[in-house]
C-alpha cells in the first residue's frame, strides 16, 4: 500500500491511498506556516530555540516549566557506533526543538511510524534538548578505555566525592550519557525523551529518568523567582542569562581550561542531584524556623537583614543579643558567593514528587541541576561544607547524583559530541 | 513577637512588625483584585471553578491538563472524626480553588505556616478538587461497619471484579478515600493534595498517588481531542458537558437509583484504572497495525470506515475480502455504545510516565479516570470484554484500580459528605 510523507508534525501524515484525508500543508520554520491545523497552536506552544549554536540549548534558555531528564548506559562497544548515535540524536533533536516529528523517515503503512505521535499538533513549546557524557564513558569504574577517549577525559569529569549525609540510590544515579528535555508543554519533553531512547534502541539504554514539574529557578531577569516545595522562593541570587560576563566566567568552558580537554570549549559542566526534601518535618517547623534556616522571609524572599528579594544579603547585620540576623548555618550564607571565594552557578532545578512512601510520606524534593565551568571549586566545596554545616540538611537528603561534560553546541550539519569524537 | 495575617495567597503574610514589608490587598474573589501583586498572574491562572454546587466540579468540568489523583485510608475510628476530617478538607478545598491558602488560620511566627507556601502567587489555576469513598469506608474487607455506615453503601459500590489480564499493585489499588485534583499547573495540584494529606495528619494517612500530566480526553465541545501515549487521539466520542441530557443519563446518580443509597443523588461513580501502556512494543507495530488495533487512523483520529474524527464509525462498511473496515476486535469496536448495549461513560483520564523499569522501559501509559451513574452496567461488562477481546489489551496492563463513590456538591456553608453522614 501506499507510501506515507510527512512534513510536519501538524498534519503529519500524508495519506496516499488511504482512507482518511490529510493535508499536507508546508512547513516553513514555525506552526505558523501550516495551514492544515484543525487544531491551531496557542503562541507560547509555538515558542523554538535553535538547537545550532556556539553552546548547547537549554542552559542559558529562560528557564521551562517542564523538565524530563535521562541517563543512559552505552551498549554499543564501537566508537562508530557511539558517533551513529550522537549523529541519530543530533538530526532528531534539530527536528524536534523546531515542533517536527523525530524522524523525516518516509513511512509506509507497513512499518512502525517513524515518531511516536504524541506531540502530533502540540507545536514545540520551547523544547530544548542538551546533552552530556558521564566519567565512565570515558573510562569503566574498573578503568578501561571503552571508546579509546580516555585520553580526552576532562579532569573535572570525575565522580563526585561521597558527601556527608548522602543517601544515594544507584538506580537514580550515573549514566554514560545524559539527556535533558525542558518544555513547557510535559507532553513535549516526554516525547523527546521517548523518541531519543527509541533511537538509542541496540545502542544505549535508559539508566533512569526524572520528570520535574515547576521549575525551581529564573535564569533570566524576565523571570519571576519560583518557590521550591519548601514555599520558599528559590534561586534569587541566579545567575541570569543577561550577565554575560558573569555566565562567561562561571558556566562556559574556555580554551586552555583544560589542555587535555579542549573539545570542551564552549560547553559546561552539568550537577544533577536528586534532592529529597522531608516536606512533613517541614511542614511542623515554626515559620520563625524555617526562615532563619532559609535566612530570608518566606512572603517576600528577601535577606533577614532587610531590604526586598534582590538586595543583597548583610551578613554583618545583628539584632538582640548582637546576634547576625542571617544565621552563619543558613542556606543563603552558605551558598553565598561571598562565603565561597567568589563562586557561582547557574542554577536550572525542578520540583519533583515520584508518589509516596509506604508511611503515606511524599516522595517529593528539588532535583537540582547546575550548570558550572569547574565542578572542582564551584559545587564540590559548597556542597562537602552545606553538607556539614547547613541546618537546612535535617529537612533534605541527596537520593540521585550525576556529573556531566556538557559538550558545546553544534555547527549546523553536524552533531553535538563531534568535538569530542573527530576533535 | 507579632502575629501574622493572611487575606491572599497573592502577598500572604501580612508581617506585623517583622523585617519585610508586605502588602495587604483585600481580595474579593479573584486575582484580578489584588493590587500588591510583584508578579501578576496571566489570566489562565487566574482561572477559578466553584466549589459549591449541586455536583462536585472536576467532573464535568472542562479536563485541565495536569492532575494529581491520591487515595487515602482513614486511620481514625470515630464517625466524629470522619466528619472533622470532611469539613476541614471542604473548608480547604473551597479556599484553594479560590486561590487562597489551605486555611484562613492566623499563623504565628511561633507555629507552622498554615498553607505550605509553594502556590503563593500562582493563582488558582483552574483547580478543581473532587473528594470520593472507597468501599471499605462502609465496611472493611472482613465486612466489619467501621462508622455505621454500612447500611448506607451503594449496591454500586464493591470492589471490582478481577478482570482477565489485570496484575494489580495493592500499593497503587484501592483506599477508603479518595482526591482528584485537577489545575492547569502542575505545582497548584501538587500544592493541594499536599495541604490535604497535611490537614487530614493523624485521621487519614496517603495511600497511594499518581500524577498526570497530560489530559487524554475532551470533556467540552470546545477542547481539542488530545493524544495518548500510542500517538492516537483518545476520547474523541467521550460525553460532552454540553450534552446535558446524556450527562444526566450517564453521569449524575438520580434519586430512587438505589433507595438505601438516596444521599448519593447527585454524585456519580469514578472507575479509576493504571493503566500501564508497552510503549517499547507498541513502536515497533507498524502503522497499518496499529491503525486496525484502534480502529481509527492515526492523523485525523477519523474511523477506519470513512469520514472525519466527529463522524460515527460506521461497523457494517467491508472492504477487500468483504472484511469490516473497522475489526470487530478493535478498540473503537469494543468500546462504542452501539456494541455496549448504549451505555457511555464520562473519561477523564491523563497520560502519566513514572521513570523506567530495571532494563530501561519506561514505565508509562494512561491512568483511566471514568465517571458514571452505575459501574456495573457502564464500566464492569465493557472491561470484562474488553480484557478478553480487544487486540489492544495485547499493549496494555492494568496495574492499579479503584472505584470510588463521589457525592455530591456541597451547598454554601456544608460540606462534601454530608449527605451521608447526616442524611
């Protein structure tokens, strides 16, 4: 029977002989250009990012609503096909970050249908897809040179120390390969997911997988600081997309960062950390608690020692009993940059909740991502100190953890990972 | 040290004599009148349903796109308790679809926040908060009257029968409780169930949850048929909140429908079904297959016998070999009135993904939310058909379930349950 063209994801199926009529209306960049929709997309599902560029989606990119993230184990064992893959991911990727199927396979009646379908009609709703490496594609944990990149491994792509209070689950844990899906549509970033393993079948294997539902950060003046599960506003003091000397100097590796690792140049280094937050110890704590562990006020956000949510922070501030009015074991001094030699992240974390315990408890916390230039002295520091210190961590546990080489982007017609593989 | 105010979740501590200024807005029944908002809320999250009402809304409510569903057991033992807990969760639920904390409490900075915080300045985003009771409410399963209510059961409410094919999870089954909460925004259904599993603490305690985040049925003329997991549109023939009459018909319990069970008039029945989706499998049929399994095509949604989505599948048209167009185990077959003795449910369901499975399949599909007048005639022949006939059952799994009497509204001053505890 008759051959199946697609060309977009509005109207995705051209029939030919079949019984249904469909249109095949082109596409030219945008949903806008089809004429076929029976169901027209609101603006915001129209939103695109390039997915070509000096750096990757999805870091910088004011921050989605929605997140899927996935880890995946290499099962190929070529360095050819390990390129197939990344090329496989690229193309799908490209397509779909601009709302077209995954595939532009030409599909007929008699195979599987080259997208999964359930994106058909949603438009792209901001889809950014990133991808990363973990440490042990470079090198197993027993130290062999899987794909003979050993030698390129950055040397601030190890495994991340074991932290004080650590509880992590291997099953949420690690990864050959990392992808992260952000949408505001979650229809969208679950369909991105679905069709990259799907692509990956015979070549790499989900490891685990996270679906995040509110964003957790502003990585963009334009945006309004969110509230974590704590109610708490989060991520105040971000680095924002607009300060580009500050996200040169803290997110985007550079030339001569690294000598070994120069394919790096232009990417980053990706932390993600499953963080489950005890929300019914919490949710007992006084309200005078909670903001002193948080150091800021819970309607507002703003430093205990005064002013609204952007003024800075006085750590020097004291009231009764000369005591400072911002605790030296909260949250906010110690993730100052001033307490950590000048560091920062840009940080890009969701809201998870996964169910719940058999005691009735949520499953529910922040599943913290952030994107730094050195992992060595702008996470692992703060966080072997947070770990020991902050009097938050009563009321948190890290159950996942994963550090990924965020290549750079790609140039247009070739893959992300190339500088990696033909550098 | 001073006392705390809340009028609105928009600015919701009013600080008396604390470091950060907080403005006091009246609110007078919608977001639109709070002037001290720092961050206005667009006008889809300023979107409110009523609580009160002849039925409970979250039925026929427009379906929003995200839902967090959990069944709780009852840990008290009094019917006084039961009734305390009712009121309290009547009393939030009204509040929060308004957009308003959990509580109207005055909060100390000496004592928990009453409202956990994470919706502040969300708006209500649509949210609908819909309350049932499980069968073992009435009697446990060794048939003991927990609160003398066991008179008053529903003939229509008893576990449902096993089902060939079902593997049901006892920790994603059942509950003498349940809450569906329905928003545009996933962190508003999160927010509620989370203030009611906390307000319900030391009378009921969470079951099991499962959240959804994208609708997979049309409950209004004016919602577009989304797509489920297979990448076909779902409930292109569901009841419609327009068709009034075939909504009494089908939807609402009327009075004289079962005589020891009057305080149900009003309410309805919600099937609640997991139902696990092998999408692995499923993406390797080919179109041609998949298209025969559902019955419809893919694109438009348009029966296989001709025609446009809307149009009625028409089971006598046969093509080559003098073959039926629409097999007569297909999906569409199966669940049509005509082949169901012209019994049809409200569905309400939402596609879920719940990570993935040790060897990477991702743990996903559809969790089923029907609600009808009488189970054993609209829901238990259909499935008990269906699970041993519809060649889709080949890709499915039934992995949770529970059915659930909703009662109905509440009027003005009352409460959900009423009617069957004082009736």
């Amino acid at each position: 029977m008759g051959e199946v063209t697609q060309l977009s994801r509005r109207g995705m199926f051209g029939v030919a002989g079949g019984g249904a009529a469909a249109g095949l209306a082109g596409f030219a960049g945008g949903w806008g250009a089809s004429q076929a929709s029976a169901n027209p997309a609101p603006d915001a599902s129209a939103r695109t990012y390039p997915f070509f560029g000096a750096h990757q989606s999805g870091i910088v990119t004011p921050a989605q609503d929605r997140l899927y993230f996935a880890a995946f184990d290499v099962t190929a064992s070529t360095r050819d096909d390990l390129e197939t893959l990344l090329r496989a991911w690229s193309s799908a990727a490209e397509r779909m970050m601009r709302g077209l199927p995954a595939s532009d396979e030409v599909t007929s009646y008699d195979a599987p249908p080259a997208d999964t379908g359930e994106a058909d009609g949603l438009g792209a709703a901001g889809l950014t897809i990133t991808f990363g490496f973990g440490p042990t594609l470079f090198r197993t944990s027993e130290g062999k040179d899987r794909f003979g990149l050993a030698k390129k491994q950055p040397k601030e792509l190890r495994e991340l120390p074991h932290f004080p209070a650590d509880k992590l689950d291997p099953h949420r844990s690690g990864g050959d390969l990392c992808v992260q899906a952000c949408a505001d549509d979650p229809q969208i970033a679950v369909h991105a997911i679905r069709n990259l393993t799907r692509i990956a079948f015979g070549l790499a294997a989900l490891r685990w997988a996270q679906l995040g539902f509110g964003r957790t950060s502003s990585t963009s003046t334009a945006q309004a600081t969110p509230r974590n599960l704590f109610g708490f506003k989060d991520g105040t003091a971000n680095i924002k997309a607009e300060s580009q000397d500050v996200v040169d100097e803290h997110v985007w590796v550079a030339k001569g960062d690294d000598a070994a690792a120069d394919w790096m140049a232009g990417g980053s280094y990706l932390v993600a950390r499953r963080i489950t937050m005890h929300l019914e110890t919490w949710d007992r704590t006084s309200l005078r608690e909670q903001e002193t562990l948080i150091g800021r006020d819970r309607v507002e956000g703003a430093p205990l020692s005064g002013g609204k949510e952007f003024d800075e922070p006085r750590f020097d501030v004291t009231g009764r009993e000369n005591k400072p009015l911002i605790a030296k074991n909260s949250h906010v001094f110690l993730a100052h940059p001033k307490n950590n030699k000048g560091v920062q992240m840009l940080r890009r974390g969701y809201n998870f909740t996964d169910g719940n315990d058999a005691l009735g408890r949520l499953d529910a916390g922040l599943f913290f991502l952030a994107y730094v230039r050195r992992p060595s002295t702008q996470y692992i520091p703060m966080q072997m100190r947070m770990s020991r210190e902050d009097a938050l961590m009563e009321y948190l546990q890290h159950t996942g953890s994963g550090l990924f080489a965020i290549p750079p982007g790609a140039r247009d017609g070739s893959y992300v990972g190339q500088t990696l593989l033909e550098g």
